[in-house]
C-alpha cells in the first residue's frame, strides 16, 4: 500500500511537471537557435538521466534559461564562423560534448565542494546578468535590433500577442482561485502550458500573420533521425583541429561553470526542503552524462532546474521515480505533440522566454534592501555594489569573468 501511495505522488507529481518542462524546453529550445526539436530532446532526455543516476535524489533538471542564453551564443558563433551547415552542427555538437565531460570530469575530480567558495551575491549578481540578457535577446528579436532578424508579422500584433501571454501566464491561477477551483485542483493546472494552447488557439482561429515557431533540425522517420545524428556527430577531419578546439573550449567552459552553478545551487535549496544531503560529484556526473546523451541526439545541454525541482516536491514526489517520469512524459508529448509546434506563433514564446527571464533574476535582495533601510548599513551597501558589478560583467564581458572576480574581489 505504501508502495502504491508514493507511485501515485510521483505520479501525478511527474506529470504535472512534465509540461512546463515540455513548454520552457521548447522555447528554450527555440531562444537557442537550434530550434523548438532540440529543446524538446533535451526537455526529455536530460531528467530521464538525472533523476536515475544523480546526487539529488529529487529533483529535475533540463534546458535552463543560463544555459539557453550560452548555447545561443555557440550556435549564433557556429553558423557565422562556419558557412557549411554539416560543419557548424558538428561543432555545436562538439561543444556541448566538451561541456558534458568537462561536467564530468568536476565530478571526478571532487571539485563539487568549491561552491561554498562562491558568495551569494556574486550568484545573486550574475543571474541577474543572465535574466537580463534574456530581456535583451526577445526584445531584439521583437524589433530587429543588433543582429537578430525581426520576427516576421506585424509588430504590433507580435508586441501584443507576447504582452498578452506573458499577462496571461500570471493570470491563470487568479482567475482559478477567483472561480473557486478547489486548491488541491487549482495547484496541478500548468498555467504556461495553458496559455500557449490558448495563445496556439486563438492566434490559429483568427488567422494572424504572424511567424510560427520553427522546429530546427527535424525528421520524418526514426531512419532519418539516424542520419541526422551520424551526420552531425563532430567527425569532419576539417573540423577536428586545434585551432577550432580552441574556439570551442571558452564556450565548453562557460556552459561547464554555469552548470556547475545551477545544478549545486539548485541542490542546496532541495536539500533544505527535504532535509537531505545532496551527493554533489555524483550529481555533477549525472548531470555531465545526461548533457552528453541529448548533445549526442541534437538536443541542448541543461543543469537542474530550481522551478521545476521546488514545484516537483511542492506537488508531493517521493522518490526519484518522480523525475524519470518528468523525463517520460515530457518524451511522450514530444513524439504526441511535436507536430504541431510548428501552430504556435513565434511572439507566444517571446513571452514565455520573457517569464523565464523574470524568474532567474533576484528581486528579493531589492526589496529587503528597500524594505529594511539598507543604505545606511555598510556591509549591505558593499552586497549591493558586489550584485550590480557581477550583473554588468555577465551582460557586458562574460559570465566566467564575473563569477572569478566577483568572488576574488569580495574574498
């Protein structure tokens, strides 16, 4: 009976989860570059490796936004330095196979204990970075600023249709509540997935001209599918140089340390919640493992998401049969649903990437601040000048350069 009970929490624990993973791994997918295919690959594959062999005994992980925002630098940088498709695949490929062993390669060497190194506010400061850089890609994309092409459409209508997602998004469980659904129902009701049916229905009833989501590199048959993986595995002897190995490490190790960091910091918050104790090598060779399996079937590399790790242990999972089954059900609803991705229009997910931003960056350090009358207290002051400096770092150099002196300066 025991048995039987927790099954049924992991259950409907994992299903719940399972389409906002679905959802975010496909806008993630989508803000990449390599299209919504990839990030559904890695949406499904990655807790289906984690959640079997890692140190955080519940949990999910999967395409983040950090690491979407890097992986959307490597392949904007693939497909200008290298004009042939195959090859620029191949070292998009490559890079996210030199993250997962360099992953894995942490978790060897018993480096997981560094991150009491790191201090919250260089943490705080350079996910702030990442959030805002978030806002910075959809808004180019919305106006066709920098070297992003517009979305095609209307600008106006696209402006409204992400406007009105990202309202909707926030909406949904005010108007549940409002309704009167019983909160033991209201709770397991996925207001993104939601709103991107409903933004999918209406935008496709009225017809809007505006531009849908691409899903990147796709198949018709599991024959094709094959191919595509020997075709852009890195094999090419024009690729595998030194000199492109040294344009591929910088990248390897930027999604490396921003794994490191999102999957341990992650851990930490679960542990608190479950009283546990995360195995943080074990954690960093499942986590290397997992990025591996979905780089080796086109997908993207991920870390363990906070989100989805709270809500999986807010919805009641038990066991690790919770996060596998995130896994499985995010698969399911890709081999279901993959197909019609293609109806959703491309401003939907410019607000669903707009949430996503909102929720890496920090507000309650600013509100504490504000609240507690922080400016007359030095040390608070010195924690501020320390989140604003590793913020501007990570949007205007990089996020490793942040990270290193951000926390050698305040040492």
């Amino acid at each position: 009976m025991q048995t039987k009970n927790t099954f049924i929490y992991d259950l409907i624990s994992g299903l719940t989860v399972s389409f906002a993973a679905l959802s975010l791994g496909a806008a993630f997918g989508t803000m990449s570059g390599r299209g919504a295919f990839a990030g559904m690959i890695g949406a499904a594959i990655i807790p289906l490796v984690t959640s079997t062999f890692g140190g955080t005994r519940i949990q999910a992980s999967g395409p983040t936004a950090p690491m979407t925002a890097v992986s959307a630098l490597v392949v904007a940088f693939a497909y200008e330095h290298f004009p042939d498709k195959t090859l620029a695949e191949q070292f998009i490929t490559l890079i996210f196979l030199l993250n997962a062993a360099m992953l894995i390669l942490t978790g060897l060497l018993r480096l997981g204990k560094l991150i009491r190194f790191v201090p919250q506010v260089i943490i705080l400061g350079f996910m702030n970075g990442i959030g805002l850089l978030i806002w910075a890609d959809q808004i180019k994309r919305l106006f066709g600023l920098g070297d992003k092409t517009q979305i095609s459409g209307s600008l106006t209508t696209n402006i409204v249709v992400a406007g009105i997602t990202l309202g909707t998004i926030y909406l949904i469980p005010h108007i549940l509540k409002w309704i009167g659904l019983p909160e033991r129902i209201r709770k397991f009701v996925p207001s993104m997935f939601i709103t991107i049916i409903l933004g999918t229905i209406v935008t496709t009833a009225i017809q809007v001209d505006v531009e849908h989501v691409s899903l990147g590199n796709t198949v018709g048959s599991f024959g094709e599918f094959v191919a595509m993986l020997k075709n852009y595995f890195p094999s090419s002897s024009e690729l595998l140089t030194s000199e492109n190995l040294k344009l591929a490490l910088p990248y390897a190790l930027q999604l490396t340390l921003l794994a490191y960091l999102d999957s341990l910091l992650t851990s930490l918050v679960i542990d608190k919640m479950t009283g546990e104790k995360t195995k943080q090598e074990q954690e960093l060779i499942a986590q290397g493992m997992a990025n591996g399996a979905s780089a080796l079937l086109q997908g993207i590399p991920g870390a363990q998401a906070t989100i989805r790790s709270v809500l999986l242990l807010k919805e009641g999972a038990k066991t690790r049969l919770a996060g596998v089954l995130v896994g499985f059900f995010a698969l399911l609803g890709f081999l279901v649903f993959s197909h019609y991705i293609t109806l959703i229009t491309s401003a939907v997910f410019v607000g669903v990437l707009f949430k996503a931003g909102l929720d890496v960056i920090d507000r309650d350090f600013m509100k504490a601040y504000i609240k507690n009358k922080w400016s007359a207290d030095k040390n608070r002051n010195l924690q501020l000048i320390f989140i604003i400096y590793s913020t501007l770092v990570t949007i205007l150099w990089d996020l490793n350069i942040a990270v290193v002196t951000g926390t050698s300066f305040s040492s």
